[in-house]
C-alpha cells in the first residue's frame, strides 16, 4: 500500500477546514451538521473523522486558524519602517483579514468573517475546551500587540506614561468593539473606519 505524503495529508485537512468554515459561515455553528461538512466537502464520513473527532474539534481549529491569521498581520504590519500611524495600520489589518477570511469561505462580504468571530465568543460561554484556545490565543495576541505598542511608545506617537499592557487591552478591545458592530449591525464599516481614524490620529 502505498504510503500518503504529508502534502497529501495537510492539504486533505485544509479541504476539510475550508468547507466546515463555509458552513459555518452559512449556517451558523448550532445549526452545522456534521452531514453538512461531508457533503460541503465531498469527502467521507470516515475521510473526515481521520482529521477530526467531531463538530467541536472542527469549530476549535477554526477558531485557532482565524485568530492566528489576525495575530500574524498585525505582526507583519507592525515590521514595517517607517512606523505608519497606528490607525492606518490597524485598519488595513482589518481590512485583509476582513477581506481574506470572506474569500476562503466562499462568501462576498467582509461582515462574514466577523460573524463568525462573534459565534466563537459566544460558544465559549459553554465550550470550557474553544475558551481555553481563545484566551491563549488572546494571551498570544496580547504579547505581540505589547511589542507593537512599546514600538509606537518610544517613538512618542502614544503616552509612555501609560503602562503598555493597559494600552494593549483598550485597542484590543477598539477591535473586538470593531468586530462586534459590524456583526451585528452590518453596513456601519465606514462610521467605524471614520472614527477609528479620528481617535487614534493625533490632533491637526
């Protein structure tokens, strides 16, 4: 018999991925069968189970995966020279990830990925196993976002009087804000670039 590559593996488990964040998207997490997976996918029962044990391991990787993609373009972003000022590098951020994570799940509208960020905080509340990915995913975040605070600090474009941590976690949560309305109240994208731009650019 001959014997699969590891190309072969990572890209039948990316095949799987791609189409449970599709129905996801789609379908929300509660009402994603693990029926809807195989037939989004193509693949059988047993071909999926190989990767994943179930809807739970499924809804993890995904999560683990989108907030990964977040957490290494805000570190790309935060490599460039000159320093940009921090609005535009925080919205372009989220406009890639935005953008990108709508493209791989097949769906047109940059409000999808944030859709699906909303679910993965409120499953949370019941799944203690997707709470404990996200808060270390949340402590990774934190880490790299006090390298790009620090950064910005000692350039004097933000207070250094400040303790980093206690900057890291307001813009942290400028996104989650960020993130939140536009799930929830959908075409309000542009308010939210205005006015992201307007409290974190310095006065004229």
């Amino acid at each position: 018999m001959a014997r699969v590559s590891q190309a072969h593996l990572d890209a039948r488990r990316r095949q799987i991925l791609d189409g449970a964040r599709r129905c996801f998207t789609r379908n929300g997490f509660h009402a994603t069968s693990m029926q809807d997976v195989f037939q989004e996918t193509g693949l059988s029962s047993g071909a999926v189970y190989r990767y994943f044990r179930g809807k739970n391991d499924l809804i993890t990787a995904v999560a683990e995966e989108a907030f990964e993609r977040m957490r290494l373009a805000f570190e790309s972003a935060s490599h460039e020279a000159p320093l940009r000022p921090l609005a535009d590098v925080i919205d372009g951020v989220l406009t890639h990830v935005l953008e990108e994570q709508a493209r791989t799940s097949g769906v047109d509208r940059p409000g999808a990925f944030a859709e699906l960020i909303v679910q993965v905080w409120s499953e949370t509340l019941r799944d203690e196993g997707l709470a404990a990915t996200l808060n270390a995913g949340y402590d990774r975040m934190r880490a790299m976002w006090g390298k790009v605070v620090r950064t910005y600090q000692e350039a004097g474009h933000l207070r250094a009087d400040v303790p980093t941590d206690h900057l890291v976690r307001a813009l942290m949560a400028l996104v989650q804000g960020f993130i939140l309305q536009q799930a929830v109240f959908k075409d309000v994208e542009a308010e939210l670039r205005s006015g992201l731009r307007a409290l974190l650019s310095p006065h004229a």
